[in-house]
C-alpha cells in the first residue's frame, strides 16, 4: 500500500465518527421525514385480498360480489385495532362518512352468530362506488396526498388537483403567516442592526470589543432562559410596563404579550445577532478614507452614506437579512410561549400533527415545504456569502 493510500485511510478513519453522526443525526432523520411525507402503506397492510380484486375493477360499474367479499375476509383477519384505526383515519380524510361506515361493518362482522351475507346488507352505502374509489385509491403504499394538502390542495373524484374548501385545511394561511412573522423580524433587525454595524465598526479598542460583547453574549443564553425572560418583562405588570407608567408616558398597561407585537420584539432580540455580525464583517473590509473623500469632494453625509457606503454594505445586509429569515421561519418556542392563537408559526403546527393528532404523514409533508423553502433561501446566501471573483 503506498504511502498516500494509507494517509487517505487513516483520513477517512479519523471522519468516520464526524460521518456517522451526521448521517445518523441529520440525513436519516431528514429520510425518515420525508419518507413518512410520501409513505401510506395503511390501507395496502390490512386489505391485500382487496388490492388484487381492485385491480381489475373499472372504478365505474358498482361493487361486485368477489370485491365485497375479499373486503369481507381482509377485515375479519384484522387483529391490530391500532392498524385498523390508521386505516379507517386514511380512508375518512379521503371520503367523509368511512368512520361510521367501518364501525358499523366490523361489528356485524364480528358477530358470528348471524354472519351476514354480503357488504350491502349491513349498509346500503357499500353499493356506492365513490367509497370503493376511496379504498382503490389509497392501495398505494406511496401517495401525494399530504404534500398537496400541506398547500392546501387535493385530488378530485376525477384525480385531478384542485384547491380544498376553506373549512378543511388552513395550512396556507399559516405558511403566509410564518413568512409575514419572518419578513417583519428581518426587517426589525436591519433597521436596528445596520446602524449598531456602522457605529461597531467605527470604533476601535475596547468600545468595538465591548459593542460586540453585547451583541454575542445573548447567544451564551439559553433560547429558553432568553424567551422566558420577555415573557416577564412584556406582561402586563412586567418591568416595560412599570416604567413606562412611572415615567409617565401611558396611563394603562400596553398589550405587549400574547400578540404579534411580543412575538415580534422577542424575536428581534434572539435573532439580532445573526444581523449585526455579516453586516459587520463587510463593514470593516470598506476602507475607511471613502466616506472623508466623499466628503472633500463635496458631499453631504447622507449623500455620501446613499452612494458610498450603503452599496459597498448591501452585501453585509442581504447576507444578514436572509441568515435571519431561515432562522425565523423555523421558530417554535418564541411564538408559543409569547404569540397567541393567532401568531403560531409552522413548527407549532408540525409539533401539534406529530405529537397531538399522530398524524406524522402531514407532520412530514409540512416539514418538506419548510425543508424546501430554507433550502432555496439557503442555496441565495450561500450565493452572496460567497466570495466574489477577483476580491480578495
């Protein structure tokens, strides 16, 4: 073996473990989410009789004698209720009424006794092709169902896309809603983090040192710890409150939690940071003789500040701006603790479908629009993150 064969092993054994971590840590868990977005083997699991007697089915004519009864041996050889409870949930959202319609036909059929003859003595509602449709059309272990409806749209009777009735899913309104929240936070902290930026920048010494310290020290604070310290200082008998009272300034207390203003300034405050410091570091790459040449050669200061240094710093900004709304969108502990019903953001969603309904394919699909979203975000600053050609 030569001698650059046995650096390379002995390279690729030392990022073994930094390798392991990552695919077991980050890309299985993203594989997972995404399968789980795609994946609905549910019905397929506990109907293989059917699927085989579906398949030669035209989707138009009514149920024929051999479908209801491999229907009818598929169910009696149900002894998972978990399973039959995933299966009945999947074919409900597709056809209203499948709850009901398979609760009264397990139980008939679990009645030895007097077993009945065929799906249509127990409900009339078995010789109506729209819900054999339903079953035919969950049969695929691999469906776009959540993926349409984390955009709130669907699949027709006819197959085709359409959008679904307002009353049936709100996801849009939430996804506008998480991108406005992120949007206004964005801009909150450039309008505060530019001009922190240039007055950084312009400093030398200990003040540059301790202006920075003050922007990096949130960050050594737990999110948590941080988020529950605005949830002191906004209430309504909290510090800002107080002394605004005491010096005057309101008479009654300002709603500043539970809204999207609360949201807003807690927000700006854990975010900052991630503004103040690319702008920053472009700032200190501008040499600093451009603003006094300006100047010498007639212009005011705000002239020379629109033509001189806010172009050189546009980068600083984008960069900043676009690191911030990634981080926005994602936000889950912020808004729950100090928005209210009205300013939960996606990953409030994506929690209350993963743990609160058990519904991980729409928890997935959900997760596959923000995946996708800060990608493409992602894919821009590291565009302008990167160096330009020839700057050096």
């Amino acid at each position: 073996m030569s001698a650059g064969a046995s650096r390379t092993g002995r390279s690729l054994l030392l990022l073994a473990p930094l390798l392991l971590f990552l695919v077991g840590f980050f890309v299985w868990p993203l594989i997972s989410m995404m399968s789980q977005a795609v994946s609905d083997p549910a019905v397929l699991r506990l109907l293989p009789r059917s699927a085989a007697v579906l398949a030669d089915w035209d989707r138009a004519s009514p149920p024929t004698m051999p479908m209801q009864a491999a229907l009818i041996e598929d169910l009696k050889a149900v002894d998972d209720d978990q399973a039959l409870g995933d299966m009945v949930r999947r074919l409900n959202s597709a056809r209203s009424g499948f709850r009901t319609l398979m609760a009264k036909t397990t139980s008939a059929l679990a009645d030895t006794a007097n077993p009945p003859a065929d799906l249509v003595s127990i409900d009339q509602r078995w010789e109506r092709p729209e819900f054999w449709l339903a079953i035919a059309d969950a049969l695929s272990p691999y469906t776009d169902r959540n993926l349409l409806a984390a955009v709130d749209l669907g699949r027709n009777a006819a197959g085709s896309i359409e959008h679904l009735p307002a009353d049936q899913s709100v996801n849009r309104v939430i996804l506008v809603r998480t991108f406005w929240i992120a949007a206004l936070v964005t801009f909150a902290c450039a309008c505060i983090g530019f001009p922190y930026a240039i007055i950084a920048a312009s400093l030398t010494g200990w003040k540059r040192d301790l202006m920075l310290g003050a922007v990096l020290l949130p960050l050594w604070t737990s999110l948590l710890v941080r988020t529950a310290a605005w949830f002191i200082l906004l209430q309504e008998q909290g510090l800002i409150n107080d002394l605004l009272r005491w010096l005057r300034i309101i008479d009654a207390p300002l709603p500043l939690i539970f809204n999207r203003t609360g949201v807003i300034i807690a927000m700006t405050h854990v975010l900052l940071p991630f503004m103040v410091l690319p702008i920053y570091s472009v700032l200190i790459t501008i040499p600093k003789n451009l603003m006094p040449a300006a100047a010498s050669l007639g212009a005011p200061p705000w002239r020379a500040f629109l033509r001189v240094l806010l172009p050189l710093s546009l980068r600083g900004v984008a960069s900043g701006s676009l690191l911030v709304f990634i981080s926005a969108i994602g936000y889950y502990i912020t808004p729950a603790l100090i928005g209210g019903p009205g300013d939960q953001m996606i990953s409030s969603i994506i929690a209350f479908y993963a743990t609160g309904s058990a519904n991980w394919g729409m928890a997935g699909a959900l997760g596959v629009v923000l995946l996708v979203a800060t990608l493409l975000l992602y894919s821009v600053y590291a565009r302008l993150s990167a160096d330009e050609p020839g700057r050096r």
